[in-house]
C-alpha cells in the first residue's frame, strides 16, 4: 500500500475519533482513498470529516451516498430490531443484543458505528420461537446453526440480516459464555446486555478470533479504544479474563495501534506498525491469504508449504464440515472419500466463482506475504 495514502487514512481515522479539524492537503489519491474507505466499510465514521474537508465534490458525493445508504440500513434494522424483540417478550423468550448493535452507543454519535447484521443471543431452547417469530415478519431462513455456526442467518427485503446465536462462541473460551444470562444487565422485562467490562472481554476474544484467522478490521481496533474510555481495562475482572484466555499482548497491541491512528503515538514501534499495516491491508474481515497461511502450525513456513496445505484443505474439506453439507455421512461416514468427489465435480460445475476465488487465493500466496505475517505471529504471542 502506497504509504502517503496509508498515512491519509490514518490520519482521517484518529480525526473522525477524536474530532480534529482535517483537511487534505496537497493528498490527491481519492481513488486509492476509497477504496480503503469501502474496503474497511467506514463511511459513516468519516463522513463529516470528509463533508468539511477541502476533498474534490464527486468524492464528497460519493462518501455522502454510501454514508446515507449505511443509515437507511441502520433505520430497517433498528425498526425491525423493536418489532422482533417486541415479540420476544410477548413469547417469554430472553434476548441479549452484542456485537455492534451493543458498542454502537459508546461511540460520540451511534451512527458512526454502523453494522451490517443485527446480532443477538437467545437460549437454545427458545430458538423454535425466534424462528416462528421471524418467519412470520417476513425473514426468509438463509442458514442455520449447527455443530459449526452458533447462528441462524434470517433476511428481509435483502437489506436486513438478522442472525440469533445460541452461542457466543464455537471456539471453547472455556467459562467466558457460561454466567452470561446471570450476569447480564436487565434493559427491559426480557431484554438483557453485557456489562461494560464483559463487552469490552467479548469484542477482545471476537476481534481475536478475526485476527488469528485472517485479520480484522479498523471497526475492531476503534470498537476497543471506545470501550476502553468506559471501562478502566486494568480492572480485576478485564485483567483476569484476558490472561486467562491469552490475549493480554493482543490486546494491548490493539489499544497501541489506535494510539497510533488517533495521537501519532508509537509510530516507531515496530511491532505497533506490523500490526496496523496488517489491519489495514486485510479490509474488513482480513483477507482468504492471511487466513490460509495462519492456518498453517508450525515454525518453518514458506509460500510452498502454505500453498500445498491450503490446496489439500480445500480440496478435502474435513469431515466435521463435509457432514453439514451431507448429512447422511453422520450414519455412514465411510462414503467421505466418494463425497469429496462429488463435491469437486459440483464446484466445477456449479460454482465455479468459489473455485476461482480459492485460485486467487493461491496466487496471493507469496514468500513476502508469508513472512509479514509470520512478523504478526510472533509480534502476538503472549507472554
């Protein structure tokens, strides 16, 4: 990534955060701009940056299109959020809002954190009635949850996705999911929320989870830094937790990356810097090249072994997911080998993007690449 263009992106970040006057300069790369802008979906964070700025009219216009897209999408989801929770509590069914519903209100004005899915617990046991319940408004069921998704996926209007989880992890974090409904802050007769501090404890696993499997985005870094001026990320049950579950370096690297974006600070620490250009250059949700060379355990890797490994891994995809996809292998699992072939055949015929993408992940396989994130690796360890 073109370095003036890196900084420009920065420097727009920590002023949209910290409300600092900002203007352009001499910078003309609007093209390069928004992509980055697009490709971190952060249009609604920068916007009023960009309105005030010295920025060229067709980029203002641009970024004030998407920004007022992104809220529109924002009024569905909070309309159908009340209707379906309202409906919830009519049917006795506890529900808990995480993810960005429940960070967006730490930041100095909600729609700056905007979000594309509206995600919130239930109990097992109460999934038949959510279900019944979207089903009826209108949501068409897109995927389910099972062994491997903690989720349903639900639609409407191809503008609203709504996702119930009946867990909030299908990594073990063993204990963090076991108190949550004893522990969750009553907001209405059914309704119920994190703490602070347990919010701050989930988007820190969460953003790890992203992290060590490809990458996660700016929202992550920013989602941290907002909760951070909550809550005091020193306390007992925040320091606890993390070193329970091995993130404490992850997360104070995290907090030192928005320092960076929002006071300049650290900027010659290299390790610091890894960590914000690997953010930066994943998008989002990091990138298919990084997930495919963290996927490889070991020491010793090299564009080689990365390539053959995810290759193998694409081409035989576990059981534990092959049985999703064929439910009849649960009963007679020795029809694998023949369903591995099968499924090649109908990529090849059927979905043939997918099978491009996978090429296309090869390709950016690279020993540059390979070392970068092998930097990240170890910059990550904790202690």
């Amino acid at each position: 990534m073109d370095e003036r263009l890196k900084a420009e992106f920065i420097r727009l970040i920590g002023c949209s955060v910290t409300d600092k006057k900002f203007d352009f300069g001499d910078f003309d790369d609007f093209n390069g701009l928004a992509g980055l802008i697009s490709g971190q979906n952060v249009f609604s964070l920068v916007r009023d940056k960009i309105e005030d700025s010295g920025a060229p009219a067709n980029f203002k216009d641009y970024v004030n299109r998407k920004h007022l897209s992104a809220v529109n999408q924002q009024i569905q989801q909070d309309y159908y959020c009340e209707v379906i929770f309202g409906n919830l509590e009519k049917l006795g069914v506890e529900y808990l809002p995480f993810k960005g519903g429940a960070v967006r209100k730490y930041y100095p004005r909600p729609e700056m954190r905007t979000s594309c899915d509206v995600d919130f617990l239930v109990r097992e046991s109460d999934l038949p009635k959510v279900r019944e319940t979207l089903s009826s408004l209108g949501f068409e069921k897109q995927a389910e949850a099972n062994d491997q998704s903690c989720h349903d996926g639900w639609e409407i209007n191809k503008t609203v996705h709504v996702e119930p989880h009946i867990r909030l992890f299908n990594e073990t974090y063993e204990g963090f999911g076991d108190d949550v409904w004893e522990t969750a802050v009553k907001t209405s007769d059914l309704g119920r929320a994190f703490s602070a501090e347990k919010n701050f404890v989930y988007v820190a696993l969460h953003s790890f989870k992203h992290f060590s499997h490809g990458g996660c985005g700016v929202k992550s870094v920013l989602d941290l830094l907002i909760l951070s001026r909550a809550v005091d990320p020193k306390s007992p049950y925040i320091a606890d937790s993390l070193k329970k579950f091995g993130i404490g370096k992850f997360v104070g690297k995290m907090l030192d990356v928005a320092k960076l974006w929002t006071e300049g600070a650290g900027a010659d620490d290299r390790e610091t810097v890894v960590i914000s250009d690997y953010i930066l250059d994943g998008g989002a949700y990091g990138s298919s090249a990084a997930s495919a060379i963290l996927g490889l355990k070991g020491e010793k890797k090299n564009a080689g072994k990365v390539k053959r490994a995810y290759f193998f891994s694409r081409l035989f995809l576990p059981y534990r997911f092959m049985k999703i996809r064929y439910p009849f292998l649960a009963k007679v699992p020795v029809l694998l080998p023949l369903m591995w072939i099968v499924r090649l055949f109908s990529a090849l015929l059927f979905r043939r993007r997918n099978v491009r993408k996978n090429l296309d992940t090869l390709k950016n396989i690279d020993g540059e690449k390979v070392e970068r994130i092998n930097a990240v690796e170890q910059v990550m360890k904790d202690e």
